[in-house]
C-alpha cells in the first residue's frame, strides 16, 4: 500500500483564493489595503529565498508589500529604529524579522520591539503566552499550516495519539500546545519528543499522528512509523542543487520507505512549507480587518 499524499501545495492554492477574496471585501468595505513588511537582515540564501516567498505572495494577494534588505553588519539599534518606525506606520498590519540574526543582534529583544498586534509571525511574549492559554489573537504560522493540513485531510484529531518530534520554539513547542488545547482540531493527547528522549522509536510507532520537526535528514525510518499513520514532515534539508540550480530539498523523514506504512504523507517540498506562508497571509488579513475595526 502507498500513502496519500497532503499536497500543501493544493490546500495552500485553496485557502489563497479564500484570503484575496476576503482582501476585495475588506478593500472595497472598508478602503483597507492589508500591509506586510518583511525585514531581512545578512545574506543567508535560504533566509533570502523565504522571504522573497512571502514578499511575493503578499503582492499576488493585492497586499501592499514591503521589503526592508539590511547588511549582516547593521547594529541592532538600526534595526530597533527600523521597527520603532514600522509599529507606527498605519500602512503595515504585519511586521515579519526573517530568523536568524546575525551574532551582534540579540534576537529576544527584537522580538520585543514588535507591536504585538502587528507580531505576525506570533514569536512575541504576549502572543505566545495567550496561545499558551488558549485565547490566541495570531497562530504561529508553521503550526497552523500543520493543524490546518490535518483538518483539511480529514485526519481525526480528537483523543489522537500525536508524537512531535522536535521542541523548537518556532514549530514543535507551540504545535504541542496547540494540538492538545480543548478546541475543535485539536483535543490530542500530544507527546514531544527531542534529542534527549531515550527510546524515540517507541514513541513514534505509538503515533496516530506523527509530526517531525527534527532537523535532520531521514531521521524517521519505517520501523519507527505505525501502520496507518499520518506522517508530517516538517523538514527543509539541502541536500544539493537541482540540474535548474535551485536547492535540492528533503525532509526529515526517509519517504520512499515511509510512504510504503503511513496512511497520508506531506512531501517535502510541496508539503508543509506552502502552508507557512499562506498562514502568514491570513495572519497579515486578520491584523489589518482588526486594525479596520
Ligand atoms: N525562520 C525560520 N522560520 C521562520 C518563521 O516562521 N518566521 C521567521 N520570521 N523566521 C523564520
């Protein structure tokens, strides 16, 4: 047997023709023009190319689109002018700082300095502890991409077993909280695994659900996947260049392998990476349909 796939790509294209529609209505009702400004400091090639993803789709959602490029010297005053200047521009409902840093800049109090109604990547203080409590005003885009994924594939989530792999603030800590919350789309019994748990294997055959955010190319084998599950494979290794030149990319579970036990599969790419940015989008919407009251 050979798992379904979750095309990201597919649920992605689908929730974006829902987002620019909501963009019309609220342009045409209320003379608002979502704002995003992306902030990348350095020259990272993969940094580079996620945020010309998000710049772009920002423009194809008729958003109106800011791209702030600074060198990886800049002093962090610099960039906490640069926001200061953001939080007060009336234009921009979202305000993204593509992650990492360089070394001279501290990346907490940058994340500080965003205005928590503009925080649409939810990494500030105040939103992660009001997803904490269950009363979010913005979902970290990675996790609601996944739980979104889930929802649309129809996977049962309610008194699921759920294994993350992976307890990054960014994906497998904020995942666990939301999985488990008593919401709709939710309601798991959530285990997070990471790089000091003793017998992962035997977390991960118990899974209904499987979400790896691990890291590390190929890190889940069939052995340690249960017949039927659902697989989600959050990771982006480059592995290599294409014959185009663009970054051969794969994730953190061995697929071919894989594929042959789970029931659904995200594939990498085309899986998970379409629906962060589609999340921020609808992140940027909701900022600016709360900003128009
Ligand atoms: N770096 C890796 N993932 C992300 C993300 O979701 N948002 C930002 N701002 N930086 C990242």
């Amino acid at each position: 047997m050979t798992a379904e796939l979750i095309r990201g790509t597919v649920v992605a294209e689908q929730i974006r023709g829902e987002l620019a529609a909501e963009t019309v209505r609220l342009r045409e009702t209320r003379g608002v023009v979502p704002g995003l400004v992306t902030i990348l400091v350095g020259e990272d090639p993969a940094s580079q190319s996620y945020v010309a993803a998000k710049s772009r789709t920002a423009r194809e959602l008729g958003f109106h689109s800011v791209q702030h490029t600074l060198p990886a010297a800049t002093p962090e005053a610099e960039l906490l002018d640069l926001l200061a200047r953001c939080n007060a521009d009336p234009r921009l409902h979202g305000i993204l700082v593509q992650l990492p840093l360089p070394r001279q800049i501290d990346e907490r109090r940058v994340l500080e300095a965003i205005r928590p109604e503009k925080d649409v990547d939810a990494f500030h203080p105040v939103n992660v502890g009001k997803l904490l409590l269950g009363n979010p005003d913005f979902l970290p885009c990675t996790p609601a991409g996944i739980q979104e994924l889930l929802v649309r594939s129809g996977t049962e989530l309610d008194g699921a077993d759920v294994v993350v792999v992976g307890r990054s603030n960014i994906v497998g800590k904020p995942l666990a909280v939301m999985l488990a919350q008593k919401a709709p789309g939710a309601n798991a019994t959530v285990t997070l695994c990471h790089t000091r748990t003793r017998d992962l294997a035997a977390h991960t055959r118990r899974a209904d659900v499987l979400i790896v955010a691990a890291g590390r190319p190929k890190a889940i084998t069939a052995e340690m996947v249960k017949p039927g599950a659902v697989v989600i494979d959050v990771g982006v290794n480059r592995i290599g260049v294409t014959e185009q030149g663009k970054a051969r990319l794969c994730g953190d579970v061995d697929f071919d392998a894989v594929k042959e036990v789970a029931a659904k599969i995200t594939p990498v790419p085309g899986g998970v990476g379409p629906m962060t940015i589609t999340m921020l989008m609808r992140n940027t919407l909701r900022a600016a349909q709360r900003a128009a009251g």
